[in-house]
C-alpha cells in the first residue's frame, strides 16, 4: 500500500512539473561578437561521434540557432540562404528538456512534446547522450519551386548552408557536431507532429565530446 501510495505521488508530481512547462521559451539574445576567426573555424571544423551527456548553457542554445538560421538583417533575412528567400527550412531542437520548434521571428523555443526523444533522432547509439539533436525540416509550401524535386534539391541547398553555420560555430565554440542522414522519418514524423507538408532532409548532432578538453 505504502509503495502504491508513493508511486501515485510521484506520478502526480511528474504531471505537475511537465503542465508547468511553457509552450514558448524566450531565448536570451544571441552575442554577435568575437568567436574564433572564420580561416582558423575552417581550418579546425570535423565531424565528433563521441558525444558526453553535458548540456549547453541557455546562451549556447541561443547562439547556435542563431548561427545556424537566425534573423541577421531588418528585413527578415537569415544567416543562412535560401531560393527566393522562401526560407522553407525549420530546424527543430531535441534536447533533454523535450523537443521545439525553433521560431527565428522571436527567437524562440515553441514546445513540440516534453518528452525526451533524443535517441529517436538517428540510429546511431550516441544521438540519445548529445546534448542536442538538430532536425532540418523542409515546409513544402514555402518552396521557391513550385515542382517536388526542384522544391526538395533546394530545401538540400537551404539545409546544408545552416549545417555548416553549424559546424563553424561549434568549431568556435569548442563544441563537436556531425551531420546525419541516418534516421527513421516514420518515427520522427509522429513525434515531431510533421503534416504531409514537411519533409525531413536531415540532422545534426551537437554537443561536448569526449575527445576535447574544456
């Protein structure tokens, strides 16, 4: 009885805690100074597969989705290009805290699910230690091209810019980060609440590694 008693508490504490959770976490805003010098981020930037379970600072989390496609101009325009300025990738973020959609407008988390779906992001075993998995998404309707293969070579276009921003601030950063194609669009799918729409091109892993020193 004493066991069922204390399984109920902490079940209802565990629902409180989660219908706490914002639908919208505010960033702090992104530092656009300094870092290393773009030759040198080049020079150093890899690929890292052996990822520890430390998680990145709130102002990290800002400064990599910025990096990566945030709002660089008054007009709406991003670090990163696409065709037409249709902007027709969005990144969602897993973390441990649940996984969001990134909102560059405001710079902002928008909550998909509180859950912890890290390890569904890929197959390969350290997706689920990372501390963050990179989802580039693919919204059909905002295409510059009105053909599904055009549209979707664009979107590749698109997505491959903001892997690399990617890489060059994880480079500065003393952060790893590896692009990924492996990975199960019809687990995802469901999780992420993708429509007919949205087509997942692909992800990135980022986080501290094992092999660097900090």
């Amino acid at each position: 009885m004493k066991n069922y008693v204390l399984i109920s508490f902490m079940l209802s504490l565990c629902t409180a805690v989660l219908s706490q959770m914002p639908d919208t976490i505010k960033l702090p805003p992104p530092v656009r100074q300094g870092g290393m010098p773009l030759m040198q981020a080049l020079n150093e930037r890899h690929s890292s597969r052996d990822y520890t379970d430390k998680q990145l600072s709130d102002q990290q989390l800002s400064d990599l989705l910025w990096a990566a496609f945030g709002i660089n101009r008054a007009d709406g325009r991003r670090t990163a290009p696409s065709a037409r300025n249709k902007q027709e990738i969005d990144i969602y973020v897993a973390t441990a805290h649940g996984a969001f959609l990134y909102d560059a407008g405001k710079h902002s988390l928008l909550l998909i699910t509180p859950d912890d779906i890290r390890g569904k992001t890929g197959t390969q075993p350290w997706v689920r230690v990372a501390a963050v998995n990179l989802i580039y998404v693919c919204n059909k309707a905002r295409t510059a091209s009105a053909d599904e293969t055009g549209a979707l070579i664009n979107a590749a276009f698109s997505a491959g810019a903001i892997a690399q921003n990617v890489y060059l601030y994880c480079t500065s950063e003393g952060l790893g980060s590896v692009v990924r194609g492996s990975f199960d669009k019809n687990i995802l799918n469901p999780l992420l609440r993708l429509d007919e729409k949205q087509v997942i091109i692909m992800t990135q892993t980022v986080g501290y590694t094992k092999g660097l020193s900090f």
